[in-house]
C-alpha cells in the first residue's frame, strides 16, 4: 500500500513538474512532453499516473472554476492546458506500450511454438484482425528479434529474412498500387479485361526481386490459376512469409484505397468487394495446390478465413449481391467454389454465415439450384444461432429466389413472407424491400405457372414489386432497387406488356451496371431479347439478347443457352444473312460493352449451341 502511495506522489510530483517548465516555456513542443512520460512512467504502473493525473486535472480544473482573481485564474487556466496536453501524450504512450507489447508478445509465441506451428504462429499474430496489428515498423523490429534467436537456416532465421524481404518488396510496391489503373488512358477499373503486360499483376511483378513472389504474379498476370504454381515450384517458408507479406499488403492498400473513392461508380464499394473475394479466392487456391503440404495447406486457408473475416465486418458486405466484378484477367465463372472446403472446417459464427451466403447467391447464378439452397440453409441456420438478423433475413430472401427457378412457387412464396415478417419485426428496411420484391415476384411467376390470365391476377404482386421499388429507392440501395426494376420487368413480360417490360429492364440494366452485378446485368439483357422480340424490334433483340448470352456465358450461368435458344429462333426467322447484317449494325455498341474479342465469340456461342441441340 506504502509503495502504491509513493508511486502516486512520484506521479503527481512529475505532473506537476510539467505543468510548471511548460508554463515557464521550458517546453516548445508536445513531442518534449511525450518523450518525458515515455521515460518517467514505469510500466505496469499506468493505472497509478492515471489516477494522480486525474487528481491534479480535477484541482486544477476546480481552481479555474472558482478562483476570482483575474491572474490566479489565467495561470490556471494555462495550467489546465498543460495538463490536457499532458492527457492527449499519454494516449499516445500508451499506444506505443501497447505497440512493444504486441511485438514483444508475437516474438514469445513465434519463438516458442513448436517447428511445425511455427508458420500458424506467425500467421495468428499478424492477423490483420488483431486489436494491435503489427505495422511495417514492428514487422522489421520482429525480424530483427527473431534473427537474434535464429540458427543458420533455421526455420526462425527463414521467417526472419521473409519478414524483412516481405516489408521490403512492400515498399516498392506502394508506389505502384494503382498505376495500372491509368496506364494506356484505360476507361474500366478492375481486375478483369487487361492485357497482361499492363494489368495489376504484371505491374507488381515488375517491382518484386525475389524469384518465387515475382513468378507467382506473373502466374496471375497470364491468367493461369495458383493452383498451378503451388504445383510447379517448391516453396522455401523465406519464400511463403514474403509472398503472404507481398500479398496481405497490395490487398489492404487496394481496399484502402478503393474505400476512399466512395463516389466513384468505378470504383468505390464494388472494388473493394472483388478485391476481397479475389484474394480469398487466390489464398484458397493455394491451399489447394498445396494439398499434398499440410503446413502450407493449412497456412493457406487461414489467411483466407482471415481476409473472409475481415470482409464480413465491412460495412458494405454484399448480404445480397455476390457477382461483383471479374476477377483478374477473367469472369468470375466458379471461382467462389475454391472457398467452400476451407470453410467446412470453421465452426458456425457470424463470419461463416456471411460468406456462405455469398457462395449460395454465387451458386443460383451458376444453375447449381441445390447447391445454392444447401449453402443458404447452412448460413440461415447459423446467422439464426448467432443472432445476426440481417444475415438471416437476407437467407430468407436467396431461398425464395432459388425455390422460383426451381419452379417450387409455394416454397419461395412461404419464405418471401418469412422474410417480410422479421424486416418489418426488426426494422431491416434493406431486408423488407427485398423480401416485397420477392413476394411480389413469386406469386408473379406462381400465377403464369398456373395459367391464371386475368389481369386483376397480377395487381397486387406488381404492387409488392411497386412497393420494394419505393423503398429501395428511398433508402438509395442500388443493389435492391436493380433487383426490383429486373423483377418488374419479367412480370410484365409474363403478362405480355412488353413496353413496360422494356422499360423496367433497360432501367434495371443500367442500375445493375452501377452496382455491378454482372448476374443481373446478363439477366436483364436476356430478358430484354424477349422483351423486344414479342415487340417485333428484331435488331433490337439481337443486340440485347446476344450481349445477355454473352454475359450469362461468361460467368458459366446456365441461363445463357436460353437466351442463345431465342437468337436461334430469330437467325431461323431472318435467315443467316439477315441475322448476322443486325449484329453488324450493333458491333460498335456490342463492342463498347464487351469488346472486340467478346463480339467475335457471339457465333461460336451460337455454333456451339446448335450443336448440342
């Protein structure tokens, strides 16, 4: 009790030994003051500074209160100035204590994990999840810390030199990040369509020295998989820590900086989700290709768990939307399965429920309607246990939309209700638009199944569609509002009013393109064919329809052989010469969407459709 006492008064004594040089302008700047704290106070210690600190601020603080005297009262006030000063430097003290102890403490688990738990070790303390994230700063003083402890070629000396060659490699690269975002006065941002040699990866490559880090960009820039580079080089644990260093740090800065451009529509939110799901996807398939290495293997499906992680706290986590943008040098097509078996292995939580969601929306896009189901019942259930309601309002959601392609219209109807229930239960106002929009749309389609042609039918699910349109827009959802306009569209075309078919879905169309959904921009070009078929505008049709099948193609959706049924039918109808005199007309607006290359693919989607006939 003597000993905590005296401490206090040392405290005290030290704080107002501050006050007194400060007010004596013995201190010109608050980095003096800092430094004084950082030297004075012991460490574990900090509870008793901050009691005596309180004291002398709560004193002080009476003194300028009360005090009438004119002089009296203006030293005092300078004094509680110098204290307040004294409160913001020991934050920052704090913060470096807390700074050491989180490097102190990384180099104790690293240093006494056994060789095999080494790589997890490091993994674990450079969570970018953790509450103290080590910076590049303490990176380089873990690796100097390690190197003390390490033997020549030890496993320790290995993630020593990987650390410092990970920060350095990092370092280069900084300057680099976005440049190829503007190289060649390219228009679209993103990791698709880029030619290798001025693309991101390709960019990164050129600024990385190290042999294994700089091949596997280089991997990525020719749009092979990693899959393949985990099966053709051997990986020292020096090369592993750089690489996951090399690639921790390009993601973070990716979605640092796509998370500042929040009014850019080509960049903004909708980046920083393809750049999340790009490198979950990247670490999962290196877990793959290291199937056979179990310490790699597991290294790899840990950073991506921890990326999914920090992903699902984000404020935009797409609960509705899982087709964002392509992936690097390509359409996304089922590159979202590679997640599905490092996921198995996690318990139910939160984290878990979010990003099975994902895969189920991905999975509906797909075709793959069971999978889909399978996935959003798994999410329902542990969102449900985990008590995050938006999450399961948002399963609810999927599930009624996948029970209408499986043509099960009783079920989605059931859930859409579920769903609109809880929205309005929580005030979920995002959830309620999509479940309206989703009751709507089930009983749009329940009643085309049976055969039902009164219009009187159709008036009150087109006034739930009308309804979530309303509310999304009020809310300014992008994502609900493209679905709303989409749904509204295929109502109308079920129902034969093709005008307003056509104007719900070149609305939903351009709203998707700002989302950036590619399902629903495929979805609502398709329809579009259809659309403007039933309304004779055959060059039209041809336009939209094989601009759709194209899409739906590219992202392996099934629904593409629809679209290429209908353009079928019309090429039967116009003859070849015709039909293909149309899409000449179109090339150059065909070409501003999907570019040259996916133009010339449109015939052989057709030819290769004809052959499975």
């Amino acid at each position: 009790m003597s000993e905590s006492v005296s401490v206090r008064d040392r405290y005290l004594a030290l704080v107002d030994e501050i006050v007194e040089i400060t007010l004596k302008g013995k201190i010109s700047s608050v980095e003096q003051v800092y430094q004084i704290l950082l030297n004075g106070i012991t460490a574990g210690t900090g509870e008793i500074f901050e009691l005596a600190l309180s004291d002398r601020l709560n004193s002080i603080q009476q003194q300028v209160d009360n005090e009438k005297d004119e002089l009296k009262k203006a030293k005092a006030t300078r004094s509680l100035r110098a204290i307040k000063t004294i409160q913001s430097q020991w934050q920052r003290v704090q913060e470096q204590n807390k700074a050491t102890e989180a490097t102190a403490t990384a180099v104790k688990e690293i240093t006494t994990a056994s060789t095999e738990e080494r790589l997890a070790t490091f993994l674990r303390v450079t969570d970018p999840n953790s509450k103290y994230r080590l910076n590049l700063q303490q990176l380089q003083q873990l690796s100097k810390a390690l190197q003390q402890f390490a033997q020549a070629d030890s496993d320790l000396q290995q993630i020593s030199e990987g650390i410092a060659r990970g920060v350095a490699s990092w370092q280069r690269l900084q300057n680099h990040l976005v440049s190829w975002m503007y190289e060649q006065n390219r228009e679209a941002l993103g990791f698709g369509g880029i030619p290798e040699e001025s693309g991101p990866w390709a960019t990164w490559a050129k600024q990385v020295q190290s042999e294994l880090p700089h091949a596997l960009l280089r991997t990525l820039a020719t749009e092979q998989s990693a899959i393949e580079f985990a099966r053709q080089y051997q990986v020292s644990l020096r090369d592993w820590v750089e690489i996951t260093l090399i690639l921790q740090y390009l993601q973070r800065g990716l979605v640092h900086w796509f998370d500042q451009q929040p009014y850019n529509v080509k960049a903004g939110s909708k980046l920083s989700i393809s750049t999340y799901l790009t490198f979950a996807v990247i670490w999962s398939q290196l877990a793959n290709g290291f199937s056979e290495d179990i310490t790699y293997n597991n290294a790899a499906s840990q950073v991506m768990l921890q990326i999914l992680r920090l992903f699902s706290q984000a404020q935009y986590f797409p609960l509705y939307g899982g087709i964002f943008a392509s992936f690097s040098g390509s359409y996304l097509r089922d590159t979202l399965n590679y997640l599905d078996e490092p996921l198995r292995r996690v318990e139910g939580t939160q984290e878990k429920a979010r990003i099975l969601t994902i895969l189920g929306y991905s999975q509906r896009a797909l075709g793959q309607y069971e999978s889909s189901i399978n996935f959003h019942q798994q999410a329902l259930e542990i969102a449900r246990h985990a008590g995050d309601r938006p999450c399961e309002i948002a399963n609810l959601n999927h599930l009624s939309r996948t029970y209408v392609q499986e043509q099960r219209y009783a079920e989605a109807i059931d859930y859409s209700q579920r769903a609109l229930i809880m929205s309005r239960q929580t005030g979920d106002r995002t959830g309620e638009a999509y479940a309206l929009v989703n009751l709507g749309y089930s009983e749009v389609m329940q009643a085309q199944q049976q055969e039902q042609i009164e219009p009187e039918t159709y008036e009150m699910p087109i006034n739930y569609l009308q309804q979530g349109l309303k509310l999304s827009e009020q809310l300014g959802d992008v994502q609900s509002k493209a679905l709303c306009l989409s749904s509204l569209g295929i109502a109308y075309l079920v129902i034969g009013d093709s005008q307003n078919a056509i104007k719900y879905l070149e609305e939903g169309f351009k709203t998707a393109q700002i989302s950036g959904d590619l399902y629903l921009q495929g979805l609502n070009l398709a329809n579009l064919g259809e659309a403007n078929y039933n309304s004779a505008n055959f060059a039209r049709a041809i336009y939209t329809g094989c601009l759709g099948m194209y899409l739906l193609n590219q992202i392996a959706s099934q629904e593409w052989r629809k679209v290429a049924r209908l353009l079928t039918i019309l090429q039967g109808q116009l003859g070849v010469e015709g039909f293909q005199n149309a899409l000449q007309q179109n090339r150059p607006k065909i070409i501003s969407v999907i570019g040259v290359d996916g133009y010339d693919y449109i015939p052989q989607l057709l030819e290769e459709y004809r052959g499975e006939m």
